[in-house]
C-alpha cells in the first residue's frame, strides 16, 4: 500500500475528502494526489492531524502514537454508543464537554453498576 493510499484510508475513516484534507491543512488543491512523493514537514502535518506516526503513513506500522490512542480507538471501536457521544462532541465547547462529563460521573456514583 502506498502512502496516498494510507492518507485516503484515513480520510475516509474521519469522514473527509482528500481535499478537505488539503484546504484544512492548507495545502494546495490536489497536492497531494497529484504528487508521486510528500514532502517530510507535510507527512508530518498529516500525522499529527490524524493522530498516527509518520512510520504508518510510510509504511504501515505502528498506527497508533501510543497505547493510549489504541486502547481509546479499540474502545470506540467496539461500543457503538460511545462513538455516538465521541461524534456528538465534536461542536461542543470544552465548558459543556465538562458539564456533561461531570452529570456522567454523578450517574456513575447513582448507578456503578451501569
């Protein structure tokens, strides 16, 4: 797999285009799918955008940064309903993240079981 490849890969898992990609990381207009090689400072604008390492968009391994990132990934992976509230979040400020993260905990204090 190339790494235009990998890069479309990971478009598609966020929900973007390739060329929302570009614009959002202010990139020229098919720069990058018009380019048989990327530039290092752009591989890394890539990378940090989608939270991978630069040795995956190269050449597939070691998708994740760290544990963490995996084991966050894996979760979201297997509980549809926390991919619902990780997705609703996107668009919300930090202060309501905070108060919904705090309503969380106390229904956890009501209810540990689940």
């Amino acid at each position: 797999m190339e790494i235009i490849d990998r890069i479309k890969e990971l478009c598609r898992a966020k929900g973007i285009t390739i060329t929302e990609l570009e614009k959002e990381l202010g990139f020229g207009n098919g720069s990058l799918a018009k380019s048989s090689t990327i530039k290092s400072d752009r591989l890394q604008a890539i990378a940090k955008y989608f939270g991978v390492s630069i040795d995956y968009l190269v050449n597939g391994e070691s998708y994740y940064l760290n544990e963490s990132t995996a084991m966050l990934a894996e979760e979201l992976k297997s509980r549809p309903t926390l991919k619902v509230l990780f997705d609703a979040s996107r668009n919300v400020s930090d202060e309501s993240l905070m108060a919904v993260a705090m309503l969380l905990e106390q229904m956890k204090k009501t209810n540990p079981e689940g």
